[in-house]
C-alpha cells in the first residue's frame, strides 16, 4: 500500500513543478499603485481608467493612459511587476474590449443565477412530468 502513497506523493509534486507559470499564478505580489508607477514611468500621460483583469492565465494591471499620438493601453503583470504590453488603441480596439468585458460579465452572471448545473438535476426535476416507457 505504501508503494501507491509514494507513487501518488511523487506524481502531485511532479505535475506541480511542470505546470506553466500562468496556472499556479495565484496572487498579485505588486499594488496596483507600484503598478501605475510603472505604467507612467513607460508612458508619461494622464491614466484614464485602470483594472485588474486575468489575461491568458495572468492576473495583470490594465492602464489606459492618454498620450497625444492616441491612447495607450499599458499591462503590467501582478506578480512581477513588468510590462507586458504597451500598445496604442483605437476606437475600434476599444469597442471590441468593451464588448469582450460585457460578453464575460453576462456569461458569469448567468452562470451564478442558472441552478442547474448538473444535468441529473434536471432529470430529477423533470422526472414527475414523464411518463413510464418514453424515451427522453
């Protein structure tokens, strides 16, 4: 029996040390204040609006910073405090985020209102409105 512990102890570490960073990153170790520092430091202009937002399994700092060339979007990562990415946005960039945000905020609204999440519960739900010998 000892023999499965060690094989099952030695296979959790494993699969712990090989997983990417983005899935065993769990919390930002930099304030979002450093982070704006940061961002600021990049591209001098006035913040127009920041957030937290979790990016391809990276939970980063998001800053629009207004520059007269445009505006600009500056991440910086949570955990290590470097840019990411500093791109310049435009109308059109913008809408298609705006409606990404919407599309993401719906979809997890409905999943916290929907109380069926597993499909047996409908069955049970549904079960005095069958009839014995018909197939669902």
């Amino acid at each position: 029996m000892t023999t499965n512990w060690k094989k099952t102890s030695f296979a959790v570490v494993l699969t712990c040390a090989l997983l990417p960073d983005g899935l065993t990153q769990t919390k930002a170790k930099v304030s979002i204040s450093d982070a704006r520092t940061t961002a600021l430091a990049v591209e001098n202009g006035k913040v127009k609006s920041e957030e937290v937002e979790k990016e391809k399994g990276k939970q980063i700092y998001s800053f629009d910073i207004e520059m007269p060339n445009g505006l600009h979007e500056v991440n910086i990562d949570a955990v290590t405090g470097k840019v990411i990415e500093d791109s310049i946005e435009n109308a059109e960039d913008e809408a298609k985020e705006a409606a990404e945000d919407k599309a993401a905020k719906t979809k997890k609204k409905k999943a916290k209102q929907s109380p069926d999440t597993h499909p047996q519960q409908n069955w049970i739900r549904d079960y005095p409105n069958r009839q014995r010998g018909s197939v669902a």
